[in-house]
C-alpha cells in the first residue's frame, strides 16, 4: 500500500501527498483535486527548501551544529493544518487529529519507504 493512502487513514487526515524537491506531485490520495495537489507539492517543496536554508544558516550564526538536521515543518489554520515531513505533506483537521501520531506516522513511513520518483523528480535522501 502507497504512503499517501497509509496516511490519509490517520484520525482527522482529508489528504496527502508526495513530492520531489523540484516541485513535482509524485503521488497523491484524498480530497485534492490533481490540480490543487499539483499546487501543494509545488507549495511544499518551495517551503522546506526555504527552512532547510534558513535552518543552515541559522546555525552558522549560533556557531552550534544540528539546525540543518531539520526535516519537517507545520502550519495551522482555525480548522485545517499542513504538515510536511521530508518528502511527504498531510492535510488534516486539527480538531480531529493528533499531531504527535501525524508527525510519528509521516517520520516512520519516510524512513521506512523512501520515494522513487520514477523520472520527473529526484529521489530525496533518508531522514533516519
């Protein structure tokens, strides 16, 4: 079974989605349309190469190593949140969901089934 369709069978997920570091959707299962799942991964992958940047950078600045060991990042509405891990992002309803299982799920599938993106994309590296 796909990453994607694991993660959306989480308490409160509406979607998920995996994409490569260019912005390409690799795979996608829920409630998106291709066009908006297209537009999340772009979303996606623009936002955590921005943190991982920042992330760097911030560690120079401190002059302490382990900023840029950062994998993942969230962002929360009134009812939806996105949460990205790696090369994975699930949509869920706050209310509804854990974040601590979101998160657990998203870093064990990431480590445990690393996407092959088949062509379009590049592969990511293992977050272990």
């Amino acid at each position: 079974m796909s990453r994607t369709t694991e993660l959306v069978k989480l308490p409160g997920a509406v979607a998920a989605a995996l994409y490569s570091r260019k912005g390409y959707l690799e795979e996608t299962d829920g409630e998106l349309t291709p066009a908006e799942a297209a537009e999340m991964a772009s979303l996606c992958a623009a936002i955590t190469m921005t943190l991982e940047m920042q992330c760097s950078l911030l560690g120079r600045l401190a002059g302490k190593p382990g900023w840029d060991s950062s994998y993942g990042w969230m962002t929360w509405g009134p009812d939806m949140s996105l949460v990205t891990v790696h090369d994975s992002t699930c949509i869920v309803q706050a209310q509804f969901t854990s974040f601590n299982d979101v998160f657990r799920a998203m870093t064990e599938a990431a480590v445990t089934e690393p996407i092959k993106p088949g062509g379009k994309g590049e592969p990511n590296a293992n977050i272990g």
